[in-house]
C-alpha cells in the first residue's frame, strides 16, 4: 500500500487524491486494523477469505476507475463455481448494482491481460497468489474494496504491479431496512438497531 496515490489516499483524501471526491476519513478499518494516513501504512492482507451472507441484499457502488485497463476490467462475486459480474468495464461514479449472494461466497476481479484475481488467492502456485483487493471497513458489513489490476510481477521477476488499490474502487453495504431509512429522513440515525453478523468468515 506504498506511494501517495493508493485507496487509503483516496478514502482519507490525502495525498494524490486530496480535494478528491472520497468519504474523508482516515477511520475506515483496513483488514481490521487502522490506517495510518501520516505513515501510509495499516494493516495487513489475508490470502484466503470468503464472505457469508447476512440475509439482505448487497449495494455495490461504483466509486472509482484508475486504471488504464479500465474499459476491460470486471468486478463480481462468486459462488465458487460461476462468476457472477457486477461492474464490467468503466462506469459512472456513483452507478449502484444490487446483487444477493448465496450462503457462503467470494469476490473475483478479472484485470490486465483477462487473468482472474480471487478474494481466495493462496491456492494457485503463481502471481495470483498475491492479493488483489484492499477492503475497509466502514462500518458492520459496510465495506469499501479497492483492486489492483496488473500481476505483481513480470516472469522474469521484475516489478509489474504499482500495487495502489485504486484500480476499481467499489463500496459495498446492505440495503438499508425500512425503519432504518425513516431514521435517516428524520435525522434519528443514531437510533437504529445493533447486532448485524460480521460480513467476513475466515
């Protein structure tokens, strides 16, 4: 997560995407540990998680394209037998896909040269055994994910990835229950229930 230009600058809105147009906070959990906006650092990756689903349905935002390859990139999830896309190729900030998963599912981001990245990567003996996705958590199964779209690293072992996460940046989040959205109207948001599942299961 090096460099001033990766999805931690660009939720905290620091760095290359200071004045940008993401949330602004530096709060935002990433893989359960805090990011550190001063040092660019937080957290730590996990190379094999699948998700479960919490009984409602799932708001994908699209947030963000940075990629070169975004006319060809795709985001979606899986059941771990077929691929389910929820955003191909470039869209308009702020497009949403409502999507309901089965029981237990994963996420799939297929990238630079059509090779397939997994939220499940340390099966493969390649370059896709390193992570492609950047989640933080905003709040319970609330989530931001950021992708990288290039492999890691050329066959020959030099450097190919910039390793930035801002190649799709999605927010996911439950639909909101109905109570929940009066609240919203009414400014009680503060008010609304606790006690959601955990929206990841390792």
């Amino acid at each position: 997560m090096g460099g001033n230009a990766n999805i931690g600058n660009y939720i905290a809105k620091t760095g290359a995407f200071a004045g940008g147009n993401g949330p602004g906070t530096d709060t935002y959990k990433f893989w359960s540990q805090s990011y550190d906006k001063g040092a660019d650092t937080g957290g730590g990756s996990d190379m094999d998680f699948y998700l479960t689903y919490t009984g409602k349905p799932i708001v994908a935002t699209y947030k963000r394209d940075q990629a070169a390859n975004a006319a060809n990139n795709e985001f979606g999830w899986t059941d771990f037998t077929n691929l389910y896309p929820i955003f191909t190729g470039q869209h308009t900030a702020g497009e949403q896909v409502t999507f309901t998963p089965t029981d237990e599912y994963a996420f799939y981001f297929i990238g630079v040269g059509g090779l397939t990245f997994w939220t499940q990567s340390d099966n493969f003996g390649d370059d896709r055994d390193n992570q492609h996705f950047a989640f933080f958590r905003e709040a319970d199964n609330t989530y931001w994910v950021g992708m990288e779209d290039a492999p890691f690293y050329y066959p020959d072992g030099r450097v190919r990835s910039d390793r930035d996460y801002n190649d799709m940046i999605v927010r996911l989040a439950p639909i909101p229950e109905p109570a929940t959205m009066l609240l919203l109207g009414s400014g009680l948001i503060g008010l609304a229930g606790y006690g959601r599942k955990k929206f990841f299961k390792k």
